[in-house]
C-alpha cells in the first residue's frame, strides 16, 4: 500500500524551544531543575511536554475533518495492549534528535527515562496489541478514529514464577502511567443498570421506562497515538467507572445498606481487567464491564454526532463503529435503544441506520471463546438491552422462516437458543461486514464457524489479514537492521511497508549477508546481556535463539516444544560428543489464572531449564529458559534477537497470530505449522525461507476421527522416551503425571501426531544454520518479505472495504 499522506511540513518542535518547555515544566510542576530531577519526574515531564504537542495536533485533524465532513471510525475493544508510548510518540512526531539532543546537554541519558514508562497493559495478548497497532496505522495512514475502552485500574496480571509455578501479582500502573492520560469530566456519561421496566402507552405511543436502576458514570480519561509522519493524531478514550450520587434514590428512600452496596459493586467495575484469553467466563462483573464500555461509547459517539449533525439519519454515512470480537456486542442493541427510547426512531428505520453502522471481527475459532450470555442474567443487569435483543431476535427468525421453512434450521441459526444469548450471532446479524484476520481463518469462519450465515449473507464475510505497527519492532527496537535497511534501500520502508521488498536486492550480496547476521549476533547479545542482569543466567550466543513468545495455551503447542527439548536431551545424554548444533530455547507466556493446564505447562519449561543446569558441558548445547512477565516492552527487545520464530498451533486453531510477524520482520525464521498468518508467510517467502512442518487443516479433518495418541506413543520410541520423562522424576525431580496423561489418552490438538515431523523440521533448522550465508539470506528474504504484515496496510483494507472511509 502506498502511504499518501504527506509528510508533515515543518518540525514539531526545536531543541530550543522543547528545553524551554521542559525547564518550565520542571520548574512549576515539580519545584526542580533539570540537575535535580530525578528520573521519574524527567519522564512525566516529558511525557507531559509530549501529550500537550499530541493534544494540540489532534485539535487541529479534528477540526480539519470536521469542516470536510469526513466520515470516522470508533474502534470498540475491550482490551488495547498500549505497552509504553513515550518513546514511540517521540519517533512518530520526528522529534527524536531534538529531545535525545535536548537530555544530552542536560546531562541526561533517555534510555533510562524510557525505563521509567510502566507499560499499559489493558489487553491480554493477540486482540489487545492488534487493537493498539491499529490506533497507531489508523494515524499513520490520515484517518479520524477513536479507540473506546475500559481504563482498567489493574492491567493483566504481573507475572512471577515461585519454583517455576506462576503466581500473579496485581499491575497497579496507573501511578505511572496517569501521565498519559488526560481527564474529560465534563463528557462524562450516565450508564444504568438493574432496575424494571414498566411499558406504557400514550396516545397510542409505547414507551418504555426504567425504574430503580442503578446509576454509574462514565468519566472519560483520553491518550493520544502520533501517526508516523501524517497529521493525524488516534484517540484512545478509556472509561472509569464512578459513583457520582451513590443511588441518592435509595439513600432517600432509607435504603442505607442497599445504597452502599450498589456504590461498591459500580466501582469494581472498572477495577480489573480479565486475564482469560480465548475463555468466556459469564460473570455478571464481566458483563456489566462489557455494558458500561458500549453504553459509554455510544453515549459518546452519538453526543459528539448530534452536536456536529444534530440529527442520527446520516449517521451511518458519517461514523463507522468496529467491534473487536464480541465483547462489545452489547454497543448494538444500546445504539438501538437510544434511537428508538429517547430519539424517536421507529424499529425499521433505526434497524436500518444501526445495521449500516456496525461492523465486526472475529478473532478466534475457539468454541470456549464464543461468548454465550445466560438470558437472566441479561434480563437482571441490563432489563432494556435484552428486551431489545428479544425483538432482534423474534425478527430475524421470522425472516430465517420465510426463508427456509425449517424449524430446526431456525433454532439453530436463532440468536437465542436454550436461555442463552450467543453473541457472535447476534454480531453476525447486526453487522454490515465480518471479517476474520487471516486468509485461512476467514475461511474457516465461513465453513465451519458461520456455516449457516454464511449461506444467508455470503456478501457479509470478508477477509484483512492482521498487521504490526512495525515501526515499534524495527525502527524503534532494532537499531542496527533500521540503518542497514536504511544504508542499502533508503528510508521510504519507514513510511511504506512495501518498499522493504527492495531488500531482496541483496539477497546475494555478500556484504549485506555478513552485517545482517553481524547485527543479529549484536542483538543477541544485547539480549543475553538482559538476561544476566535479570537471572544471572549466562546464554551462549553463538547458539540459535528459538523463540516461542505468546499466551500460553494447549492449542498454541508450546507442550510440543517441550517434548522435543526432552528428546534432544535424552539424545545428549546418550551421544554426549554427538555434533550438535547449540540451542536456546526462549520461552516466554502467562497463563490464564484459571487455567490449570497451562500452569503445569510452565512449570514443565522451567523444571526442564533446571534440569539441563545440571550437566554444564551439556547446557552450553542445550538450554532453555523462561523469561518471566511477558510483555510488550520484553517483547521490544526479544524479538531482534531470534533467529527462529515458533508458530506451532495445530493447523485450524491459531486465527492469525502477529507475534510471528514480528519476529519475521526481525529477521527470524519461522518454524511452523500452515495454519493462521503462516499460510501468507509462506506465500510471501516461498518453501525455501520457512521451515514448515505438521499436517495441514485438511489432514487434521481426516485425522482427527478415530485419533488414538497412545498407539504414537508406542510405537515411536524417541517420543516414549521424551513422555515417559514427563512421570519417571527425571525432570528436576517433578512429576507431570497430568500432563502425560491427557497426551496420551486424549492430545486434544495432536502433539504427537506432528512430533516427528516437528523434530524434522528442527533438524533442518540446525542443517541451515551451520551455514551462515544460508540462514542469513533466508532471514533477509523473510525482513523483505515482512511488507504485507504491516497495520497501515490492514487499516486501510478496513477503511476502504469495510468502513468506507476517505483520507
Ligand atoms: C471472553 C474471553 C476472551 C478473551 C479474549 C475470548 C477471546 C479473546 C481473544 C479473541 C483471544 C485473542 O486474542 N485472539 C487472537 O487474536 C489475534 C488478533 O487477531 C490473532 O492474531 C490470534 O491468532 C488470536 O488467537
């Protein structure tokens, strides 16, 4: 995609005048000078300095788009992995020499002050820093959009192994992190819950009232995403929740201790953000977050629409509203209630409006994902949304009966069905386009998962492959690979993606192989540095850096991983003076709290790590270690360091992933399975540039009937030795009984049926790297490949054939 916007005039700001300003900050917030100051107030300074300049610029593209009467997009997501922004604000306003130079003559080292940044981590993991790139390309690429969230008090969990269990410790970031934010009470909003609805009729008008609801405010706190070289500025709006006049219905009414309880049940609703990834869990806390972040939303999207149109009839024509996965579904049905309770709307005229408003992605085809709500529970929490959801509902069956006469059909395809409401039907209906983020996943949507809408609406479904914001993983991670690129195909790839196809130029060069994998060995041991400091554990960098960096999950296969490590040990330990190629692998992961499987998972890697610390001439082959807390800061300075990428799902159960791109546009590997993202990868760098291995989606169809692991397990006798560790103690003493029992009797997602293509694909991995012009063309073919993965080419897929917006 050819990035249009032209690039910003002049500069944001000078030396000169950014010393100033920070001196004044100093000055007056803090009583200090900049010799003074410590590092924690030079970062809110600056931080300070910096969302003032943001603010200012995304005044001005509002006003801009405002007097052209541009149509926008709102991104509604539960979850936006923000990471830190000081420094990526820093690059994308150009004002990197000025503020490095300005510190400089202060005496003062940016590195650190960067370190002072907690990260935002209001997201779990893949959906959450998708949602967070795309903030970042939407301004990259000129267009007006808002992000709506939740300002979590307790991001996702910290993270800390106690023996190699992993136990989780509260992320209280907003000490740090408030400095990025700025408060808006005046726009705060209502959102009620609970209460009844009492129906009237007057004049032949039904309305519908709620009575004894309870009511919390919404107070809007705003960050701002700086495009890169464009004047457009992303907003993210993060709700609170607050408790203006605590039921001051009930405290009237004497209703003392009722009054007190539905204050503190508001205020935990924006208290914790939920740690499951890809597990719907039904908490009515769950569900008053997802209510009280679309109600909020709309609330805000329709304030700011009437005050600039004072009418919602183009609002269709005027706003694009995105729903990230179904947490946000609820956004439909309020869009509705407000047309029709408190505008006027009649049904058809605002179904037609909200219809054309909406639109909606799935993220993943993991049924325990797809959100189903109990109907009494909606009933109770939000009485009007479900009454609303009913007559959607009672429509769209009428319609499906028309259409196919098929009782069972009906109920199947119904948006309600047994006392629950499934969300991503409800979604499907409402929403002018559904996409999934990869070819082979919206595939799969339309076969499997939406089978039946899919033969209703077919023109509904849709494709955008995700993408990276890159410029954070490369020109902000990977200083050495931005000036190689940057020396050899100049510095347009900083704007346009596409242009880092110009690489592959060099394919042959031998100069440009030999720095590129001079600066992988640069970034490795940068890394291993960070590693000592942090564990003291000493990595021998001449040894290939395999990196497995995501959730945690079954389906993800880092128990694959595992057992071929096992494998390879066991193998060292019988040819000790076998040649082996070393290896490190790097594992990093949290675990849903809940989710005890994953757990034993981690504890498994790390028992292995300590295990192989036993036998020091072996560990120098082989070692493995788990870097604790994973996150998107760890992952700036992970990802320039691998050489090979893990993308090992079972085919048919990763979406997309986008960690592999990351890895990819750093230069590593990957290693994988044809399955999500890997599929395009593949495409984009052909067989001879990613080591594949395992079944694909149509033999795992096949294979799947009539599975019978343990019929793998005795008869390969590598993969009995590496399972059988798992129960004999040889692992540092541990017993994982669990998990050998649910692989050999069940294996949900096949780990055993790819092992031995697994281990054969690890085998080509060493063959590679022992040539060094090999791996290092390979890795430069994947970089020049990495072009298509990036967000500002996915957002403008959405803008252009989905959302419908002009730049
Ligand atoms: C309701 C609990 C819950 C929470 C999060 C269910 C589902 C989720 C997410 C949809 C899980 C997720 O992050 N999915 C990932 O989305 C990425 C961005 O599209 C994809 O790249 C990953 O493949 C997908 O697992």
């Amino acid at each position: 995609m050819a990035n249009t916007t032209p690039k910003t005039e002049s500069k944001t700001i000078t030396k000169e005048e950014l010393k100033e300003q920070f001196i004044d900050v100093l000055h007056n917030d803090f009583q200090t000078t900049p010799d003074e100051a410590s590092d924690q107030q030079v970062y809110e300074a600056l931080t300070k300095i910096v969302v003032g300049i943001l603010k200012a610029k995304r005044r001005k593209f509002t006003v801009k788009n405002r007097s052209e009467g541009k149509k926008k997009v709102y991104y509604l997501s539960m979850e936006f992995l923000m990471g830190r922004s000081l420094k990526t604000s820093i690059y994308n306003l150009e004002m990197v020499d000025e503020t490095v130079g300005m510190l400089k003559d202060l005496g003062i080292s940016i590195n650190s002050i960067y370190e002072m940044e907690p990260d935002a981590g209001l997201g779990n993991g893949g959906l959450g820093r998708l949602a967070a790139c795309y903030l970042d390309a939407l301004a990259a690429d000129g267009y007006h959009a808002t992000g709506y969230s939740i300002l979590y008090e307790y991001g996702i969990f910290k993270q800390k192994l106690e023996d190699g269990w992993q136990t989780e410790l509260p992320d209280n970031w907003l000490p740090g992190g408030s400095a990025l934010l700025v408060a808006c009470p005046t726009q705060a909003v209502e959102v009620r819950f609970d209460g009844e609805l009492v129906e009237s009729w007057d004049n032949g008008f039904h309305s519908v009232e709620l009575k004894d609801y309870t009511s919390v405010m919404a107070i809007p706190y705003d960050m701002f995403v700086s495009g890169y070289g464009s004047e457009a500025v992303s907003k993210l709006r993060l709700w609170k929740a607050d408790v203006a006049s605590f039921g001051m219905d009930d405290f009237i009414k004497g209703n003392y201790v009722k009054a007190l309880g539905r204050n503190i049940m508001s205020q935990a609703i924006t208290k914790v953000l939920y740690p499951n990834d890809n597990h719907a869990e039904g908490k009515s806390l769950r569900l008053r977050q997802q209510y009280f972040m679309s109600a909020a939303s709309v609330a805000d999207i329709v304030n700011t629409h009437l005050n600039v149109y004072g009418t919602l009839d183009n609002l269709a024509d005027k706003v694009a509203i995105h729903i990230n996965d179904t947490h946000p579904t609820l956004a439909i049905p309020e869009l509705m209630r407000i047309m029709l309770d408190e505008c006027g709307y009649d049904w058809d005229s605002a179904w037609d409006i909200v219809t054309r408003t909406f639109a909606y992605t799935n993220h993943t085809v993991m049924p325990e994902a797809l959100e189903k709500w109990e109907c009494n529970l909606l009933k109770s929490v939000v009485p009007r949304i479900y009454s609303i959801i009913v007559e959607i509902n009672e429509r769209y069956c009428r319609k499906l009966w028309d259409m196919y006469h098929d009782e069972a059909k009906v109920t199947h395809m119904s948006i309600i069905e047994k006392n629950m409401v499934k969300m991503a039907t409800l979604c499907v209906h409402a929403s002018h386009h559904v996409n999934g983020v990869a070819k082979i996943h919206s595939e799969i949507i339309k076969r499997e998962t939406f089978k039946d809408e899919y033969a209703y609406t077919p023109e509904k479904f849709t494709n955008v492959t995700n993408g990276i914001a890159y410029r954070r993983w490369l020109y902000q991670s990977n200083e050495g690979l931005t000036k190689l690129l940057k020396d050899s195909i100049g510095d347009g790839f900083l704007r346009d993606a596409s242009e880092l196809e110009k690489f592959r130029a060099f394919a042959d060069d031998k100069a440009v192989l030999e720095q590129l994998t001079a600066i992988k060995k640069q970034n490795k041991e940068r890394f291993a540095k960070y590693v000592k400091n942090r564990y003291g554990v000493v990595l021998n960098t001449e040894s290939i850096f395999d990196c497995q960096v995501k959730r945690l999950h079954e389906y993800k296969r880092q128990q694959l991983n595992a057992l071929n490590i096992i494998a390879e040990y066991n193998y060292l330990r019988s040819n000790p003076d076998a040649p082996f190629v070393p290896k490190t692998y790097i594992f990093a992961a949290k675990a849903a709290p809940g989710y005890y499987m994953a757990k034993q998972i981690i504890k498994l890697i790390w028992n292995i790590s300590q295990e192989l610390k036993k036998d020091k001439r072996l560990n120098e082959k082989l070692n493995v270690i788990f870097m604790e807390d994973y996150c998107v800061s760890l992952s700036e300075i992970l990802m320039p360091a691998a050489d090979i990428s893990e993308q090992i799902s079972l085919a048919g159960t990763e979406a997309s992933g986008t960690g592999n791109m990351k890895l990819m546009i750093n230069g590593a590997i990957t290693l994988g399975t044809l399955d999500g993202a890997n599929v395009e990868i593949f495409e984009q760098v052909g067989a001879d540039n990613i080591l594949l291995f395992g079944m694909n989606v149509d033999e795992v169809e096949r294979a799947k009937p009539g599975y019978r692991p343990i019929d793998i397990y005795n008869n390969n006798g590598v993969l009995k030795g590496a399972v059988d560790m798992l129960t004999s103690g040889g692992l540092n003493g541990e017993y994982f009984g669990e998990i050998a029992n649910s692989l050999k009797s069940t294996d949900t997602y096949m780990a055993f049926a790819d092992f031995d293509s697994y281990r054969d694909a690890q085998r080509r991995a060493s063959e590679s790297y022992t040539d060094a012009e090999k791996w290092s063309r390979m890795s430069l073919m994947n970089i020049s490949g990495a072009g298509i993965f990036s967000a500002d080419r996915a957002v403008d897929e959405y803008a252009r054939y989905i959302w419908q917006l002009t730049k």
